[in-house]
C-alpha cells in the first residue's frame, strides 16, 4: 500500500483528449517501422534509432517510455511544438511511422453517498444475507416488477439463479480490473498480486486516508465490489460472481489517467512490462474496463494492439459501452475490435439516457443506481454508495462470464458473444431499446441462461436433433401430435434445437447444413446441402426421414448482426425416436 503525495486533478464524467498546462507540450503515441522487434526497455540500441529518428525535426523530446506489442514498436512521447497539430505533422512527414496518435485522458465520475440503511430480512428464502442487499435485489433477481423508491420498475439479471445452482468447488476464476484509486477493502476479494502502471510497480492500492483526503472516491473499488463483494456475511452488499478475485491494476490516480490502461490489458494477458513491474504469476480469465473515451473512429491503434494481445490468448475483455449518449463506434474503447461491449439500461428497462448504443453491443445490464463500494471512513465501515454509468453494467456481465468459465470450463470469446446474446432477455415491446434507433444490444443479460447455456455447450446438450416426441409413449406423442396438427407423421417430425436456452433474436439468425457421412462440413464444399437458412428461431421441428438423419452430418453456423461464425457439427441424437409403420 503507498501514501502518496500528489494534487488534486478534476474529475468528469466523460473521456477528453490530453491537453497539457501549455500548449506546446504535447502527449504522443507514436508506432515505429522498420525498426528491430526488441523490447525497448532492454535493448539500447532500439531507443536509440527511436531518439535518432527525431532528432532532427525541431521540437524537444522531455520524456520517452518505449514498448513492444508483439512485433508492434511503440514510443510514448512528451514533446514541446508549437500545436499539436505541428507535432503531429512532423512527426509523420518522416515517414519513420506507422501511426501518431494524440495520448488521451480518462475521467471517472464519484459515487454518490446512500442517505439511509435498509437492513435485509431473508432468513429462510435462500437470498444473500448482506446488509444492503434489499436495494440490489430488483436488479440481481430474475427480470420482473416491482416497486422500490424509484417507484414502479421493470429489471432483472437472475444472478440469484445462479447463485442457487452453481457449484461452488470449482477453480476460483480471476478478473482483471484495469481501473484506479483501489484500497483495502474487507469486503472486496482482492488477489495477493496487482500492478500500478503510474508508479511503475505491483502495489495498487493507496490508503483510505489519501483517497479521503483528496475527495477522488474509489471508483475502482466501486467496480470490483460489484464483482468480488463477500456475499450472504450480514455485511455491506452482495457481489455478483462465484468463486471469483479481482486483480487489479491501477491505471489512474484520482478518476484521471491516460493510455497507459492499454499495459495493463498486456499485462492481465502475461506481457512483460519491465521497468520495476513484476510479470503476472498467471494471466487472468476476464478482463474489465469501464473506462472510455469519446474518440473520433472509436480506437487508436495503440490500444487496439494491446487489445488484440488479450483477444489472440482467448482472454474476453469486457468493455462498458460509455457515458456520451453516441453511437459505441465513436468511442475507445468500445469501438475497437473483439472486445465485448456492455451497455446500460435503467430501472424501467430502457436504455439508460447516458448510454453509449450501437449494433455492436453485446447485451445491456442495469446501470442506475447501482449500489457499490468506494473507500472506507474508519474500520468496520460498511457504507455502500449508488453509481450510475455503464463503468457498472460492464463488470455484471463480467461476473456473468468469469463464472460460466468456473462452472462450464474455458469459453472462446465468439462463444462468450454468441451465448451473451442468444440467452439474453428480449426488451418489452414498450422499452425505447424497441422504439428507438439507439440500439441496446440483443436484450438484458440473463446472467442464469447464459451459464446454464455455457455448461450445456461444453455439455453438447445445448444444440441438437432429436425426435419431437423424444422419451414420451407412442399414445402420448400421437396426442401431442393431434394438437400440433403438422400434418407430418410422429416418427417423422424433429426438434432442431440451435440453442435450447436462446430467445428468438432478429439480429441472430441460424443455418442448418448436411453433407453426406465423412465429407467435410464447409462452405467451400459445393456438395453440402443447406437445410435451413437464415431463420430467427433457435428451436424449431422438421420433417426428416431416419435415412436422412442416419446418412448424414449436419452441422449448424448462427450469425450475429451478420457477422457469421463457423459451420460447427450439431449432435443427432435418435435415442428414443418412433418408428414408423411401414
């Protein structure tokens, strides 16, 4: 833990670019070429071309930090020039550089203080028994109404469900939360490791004392209490994952920090950063950022690079969507590529007129008044405090993740998505997700469905064909028969589940395909058969002859918004199938 002596900086609600106290001191992000891929930190010779390459032009480099990002050559610049657009300018006239990026600053909002105490009274419903947890329940519980101070409210994740059923023997799963201004928390379960990339070491956490004393809040606690919170120890309030830390890494000091978070994606992924940082012991399960900024093209390629380290490891990196009310493409890093974005609705399950929107978002959790941690005032201090922000809808469906990877076992990050989506719960017909254009994602995470759906899959139980009438005597199927009136004989009629535990979605469509025994299930193979296209549904039955499910394999490929993954084989299973008279 370190106290730190250090002044006071603004706090904001959204990201702007860095602009320092005068103007001809500028913050760059400069990507090399043509120069060896050695770490800068332990090769002299590759600072030294970095230096000789703008030696040069007419400005004064003040402070240089250098990476690598796979074969990706970065420097971090301090330089005076006359505007930044100058620097800029020079800087790529050289043609020594792959991209020049102004740095950028993150701003995060404080919590604001809860003004009474509601003391919760389960005892034998099986709910947690956590001081606060009456004001987390409409929101933790299955999607319902109900009535609180905000009056009538229509929310829910059902994270209750998973609480009830999940089997808590598993491996603790870690997240990584690249935020700031963390400190001992009782009630937070925080890892023994962490980094500090401002301070260049391992130790993120700073005293209450100083957080107090500078009035920043602990938005970092905030967000991991959300996550890692004790739950069901009459104390505080109840985190939402199971069997899961928080490792963190503080990347700003004071709500206020700039694109150095991008070394802690790294970082959280097993990247060396060198420079007194020890190496991560082993790389995190779920990465969470609930930070961002409102950047013109959504990304830089210095973050988009430190992203891809993640994603390439088969990390998820979940991102909150942003607080500007604009579309997530316009914003960083919810606008770079492979991350998973989350945004926020409120209590009447509408998009939350601060949040970010866009096709690109996953699914939308609750993000009002959600009740979380910041610093504590003396010993035993148990005061929770309400945020709104999508900075604490991000870290729900990072808890919806990190604990469908302890109980299902690891995910590929198009699975994360897919599932996300698929299981999530459809927005009522009333809901501005529905009426409007600003689009919230697929629906409202139902954090029970996605993990019941995450263990079937890995299960194969959670696509399939197998006989409408599967396990039920030939008098009953001839009854349900009779009420369906397919017209299709009994024997003959198959469930063709996509997805067992999925909504229909109308951004989500799938496709069945057969190719004959032993051939190669691909869209390249011009003898494959499309069976069904493009159809909203994840269950459905079809007519289908025993020959044709014996003779074949079939396979399945969903697609989201269009984008399409891979045709994967779809069990048959004709275990308890009718047979048809002859």
């Amino acid at each position: 833990m370190k106290t730190l002596n250090t002044t006071l900086v603004s706090v904001a609600f959204s990201l702007v670019l860095s602009t320092a106290a005068h103007a001809e001191t500028v913050n760059l992000i400069i990507k090399h070429k043509d120069i060896p891929a050695a770490k800068y930190n332990k090769s002299s010779a590759s600072k030294k071309a970095m230096l000789h390459s703008i030696a040069s032009l007419p400005m004064k480099v003040k402070k240089s930090t250098h990476k690598v990002i796979n074969d990706s050559k970065y420097s971090l610049i301090t330089v005076e020039a006359d505007s930044q657009e100058q620097a800029i300018q020079m800087l790529k006239a050289t043609g020594q550089y792959e991209s020049v990026e102004l740095d950028i600053v993150v701003h995060t909002p404080k919590p604001i203080a809860k003004s009474s105490f509601k003391v919760h009274n389960n005892n034998d419903d099986g709910l947690p028994n956590d001081v606060y947890y009456d004001d987390q329940k409409p929101y933790l519980g299955p999607l319902s109404k109900g009535h609180n101070y905000t009056g009538e409210y229509l929310t829910g994740h059902n994270f209750e469900g998973v609480w009830r059923t999940a089997d808590t023997s598993v491996k603790t799963i870690r997240v990584g939360v690249a935020d700031g201004d963390f400190t001992h928390h009782p009630d937070i379960i925080y890892s023994d490791e962490g980094l500090d990339v401002r301070e260049q070491d391992n130790d993120p956490f700073q005293t209450d004392e100083v957080i107090n004393e500078r009035h920043c809040g602990s938005h970092g606690n905030g967000v991991s209490s959300v996550i890692s919170a004790i739950r069901d120890n009459e104390f505080g309030l109840a985190g939402t994952a199971v069997n899961t830390k928080v490792v963190p890494a503080r990347v700003l000091d004071c709500g206020s920090g700039g694109a150095i978070f991008a070394d802690a994606i790294r970082w959280f992924a097993g990247d060396s950063l060198g420079e007194g940082m020890q190496d991560i012991s082993e790389p995190v399960d779920v990465i969470n950022l609930s930070l961002g900024v409102k950047y013109p093209g959504g990304c830089t390629q210095y973050v988009q690079d430190s992203i891809d380290y993640a994603t390439e490891r088969g990390i998820p990196v979940i991102v909150s969507a942003g607080n500007d009310n604009v579309d997530v493409k316009e914003h960083l890093p919810s606008g770079c590529d492979g991350v998973i974005i989350a945004g926020a609705t409120n209590w009447q399950n509408n998009r939350a007129d601060f949040s970010n929107y866009g096709n690109e978002i996953a699914v939308s959790s609750h993000g009002t008044d959600v009740v979380a941690y910041s610093t504590q005032k003396f010993e035993g201090d148990e005061q929770v405090y309400m945020y709104s922000g999508t900075s604490f809808s991000a870290p729900m469906v990072a808890s919806a993740v990190a604990t469908a990877i302890g109980q299902a076992g690891p995910l590929s990050i198009e699975e994360i998505k897919f599932l996300l989506a698929a299981t999530s719960d459809n927005y009522n017909e009333n809901s501005t997700c529905i009426l409007e254009e600003k689009v919230c994602g697929a629906g409202g995470l139902n954090a029970k469905a996605f993990v019941d759906a995450a263990v079937k899959l890995k299960s194969d139980e959670l696509n399939y064909i197998q006989s409408a009438f599967a396990g039920t005597e030939k008098c009953v199927s001839d009854i349900v028969h009779d009420f369906l009136n397919t017209g299709v004989p009994s024997c003959r009629l198959f469930e063709i589940s996509f997805n067992s535990l999925a909504q229909d979605k109308q951004n989500i469509t799938y496709s069945l395909y057969r190719v004959e025994q032993g051939s190669e299930l691909s869209l390249d193979n011009s003898s494959m058969e499309t069976v069904i296209e493009n159809t909203h549904r994840p269950s459905l039955l079809q007519e289908f002859d025993h020959s044709d499910l014996t003779g074949f394999d079939y396979g399945m490929r969903t697609c989201i918004n269009g984008d399409c993954q891979p045709i994967t084989p779809i069990n048959v299973n004709l275990e308890g199938a009718l047979q048809c008279d002859d």
